[in-house]
C-alpha cells in the first residue's frame, strides 16, 4: 500500500501545475483541452511501443474504454473555464467537490452502501466551497463552471476502476486519450462558434506549455492515479486529490501574486478544504 499511495501523491502533486499551465497558455479552454488530451494521444502512443504493451484488444472493447475518456476530457473543459474565468487558487478549490460527487455517485453506480462518514467528510469541501462563492461575487461565474468539472471526473474515476482490473494503465489511458481527441474534435467548431478563440494553432510557448502539460501533468499522472485505483477506492483518490489545490496555490502566490487577488473568506474556505483530507487520512489510517 505505501508504492500506492507514493503514487497517488505524486500524481497530485504534479497535478497541481495543471491549473499553472492552464493560465500561461492564451489558448481558450476548448482548444487548450483538445490539444492536451491530442498530445497525450502521441506520447501514450509512443510509449506503448517503448514498453511493448499489446495493443491487440476488441472494437467494441477499445469504445468502452475511449467512451469513459470522453468524461475526463469535458471535466479538463470546465476546470480551464473556471481558472480562465477566475484564478487559479479559485479553480482549484472548486475541483474538490469530487469527494462530494464521488460520496454520493459511487455508491449509485456500484450499488454500494451508503457511507455517511465520506458525505460528512465531503460536507466540508461544500461549506468552503460556499464561502468563496458567497462572499466573493467577483468570481462567481468561475466557480460556476468550476464546480461542474468534478462532477464529470467523479463519473471518470468510478467508471474507471473496473477497467484497472482488466487492461494495462497505458493502455487505457492511450484509448481514453483518443477518445477525447475524436469527441471534443467533432463538437470543437460548434464549440468554437460560441467561444471563438484569436488563435487556433497555438505558438511556440504555448505549444511548449502543452507538451509539458501532456507528459507530465497528464499521461504520467493518469498513468500513476489509474495504478492506484488497482488497491484504493475512487473515493479515497479522489479526497486525496484534495490536496491538488495546496501545490497550485502555492504555486499561485509566488508566481502570480493571487494572494492579493483572494479575500479572507477564501482562506476560511480552504481551511475547511484540508480539513477533510487530513480527517480522512486520520480515518484510514485508523483503519
């Protein structure tokens, strides 16, 4: 269990330059979105030939993994738009209301019991959450359209772990990564139309910042969470990835000066934030 959760924390901690790279790169959040998950799509591509994966696998197998990918990649659309339309320590904060969706979806779609720990521990994300959104109507539409990226990525993750047990990491993030490409590519010019964007074909720095954003916030990441869901529930990542905001704020703060951008409601907000990932980890530990 400790290699799993040396994992799952590594991954987060990458995780929390994602939000960076989404503010550096000028590309709106459709695009910047299909060109992360395109390139991604490459890099796997390679990498299955380095590690020699089979590929070999059924049509309508390769759908049911790439259909799952579609999830992820709208859940990278709302979380761009709510950074573009906020900043990054907002954004952020608002992808933890996963614990709150994964609290009450996974048991839905799995038909397991009910956990009332996990909504009460989630119930803090909320109250936090709340607090942003109430005392800082600056940014409210961000956090809108922030709060509905977790909900995609909830349904992601706990569709997710039944592939763990069947199909190489690699493998799965290769096919979940092409269909991102397809299924944001068909809808990107009726997307485009409502949000244009000045650039189409991203520069020099910004093709720099995606090919960054790709391997090492992206494939190395999913690669490493989807190991992990092989020994940990969805919910148990997805409270961990809690911790994802902590790195980006600092991050934040020192690069961005947003510490002069958030008032002091956020600070109550994220306190409520890290309570629940430090009573969880009290909860597993125990156990």
């Amino acid at each position: 269990m400790k290699k799993t959760y040396l994992l799952l924390h590594t991954a987060v901690l990458f995780l929390g330059f994602s939000p960076v790279f989404g503010k550096l790169i000028s590309l709106n959040e459709g695009l910047l979105t299909w060109y992360r998950v395109f390139f991604s799509a490459v890099i796997l591509f390679f990498a299955l030939k380095l590690f020699r994966v089979n590929k070999n696998i059924g049509r309508k197998e390769k759908f049911n993994i790439a259909k799952i990918g579609i999830l992820l990649t709208l859940s990278w659309v709302f979380f761009f738009a709510g950074i573009k339309y906020s900043n990054i320590s907002i954004g952020v904060v608002c992808y933890c209301m996963a614990s709150f969706f994964t609290a009450i979806l996974e048991p839905l779609v799995n038909k397991t019991p009910f956990r009332l720990s996990e909504f009460l521990l989630s119930a803090l994300t909320i109250v936090g959450i709340g607090l942003i959104f109430h005392f800082d109507t600056s940014y409210q539409l961000g956090i809108s359209l922030g709060v509905i990226s977790p909900f995609f990525y909830t349904l992601y993750s706990v569709y997710n772990k039944r592939l763990v047990e069947h199909y190489d990491s690699k493998l799965i993030n290769y096919y979940q990564m092409i269909g991102g490409t397809v299924g944001l590519g068909v809808s990107l010019p009726v997307y485009l139309y409502f949000f244009p964007s000045e650039n189409l074909i991203p520069d020099f720095r910004d093709s720099s910042y995606l090919l960054m954003l790709a391997l090492f916030c992206t494939v190395l990441v999913y690669v490493f969470l989807t190991e992990a869901f092989k020994k940990i529930s969805a919910f148990t990542a997805n409270l961990s990835m809690n911790l994802e905001p902590v790195y980006a704020i600092i991050v934040a703060f020192l690069f961005f000066g947003e510490s002069k951008e958030v008032n002091f409601s956020f600070y109550i907000g994220l306190v409520f934030v890290i309570s629940s990932v430090v009573l969880q980890t009290f909860i597993i530990n125990k156990e």
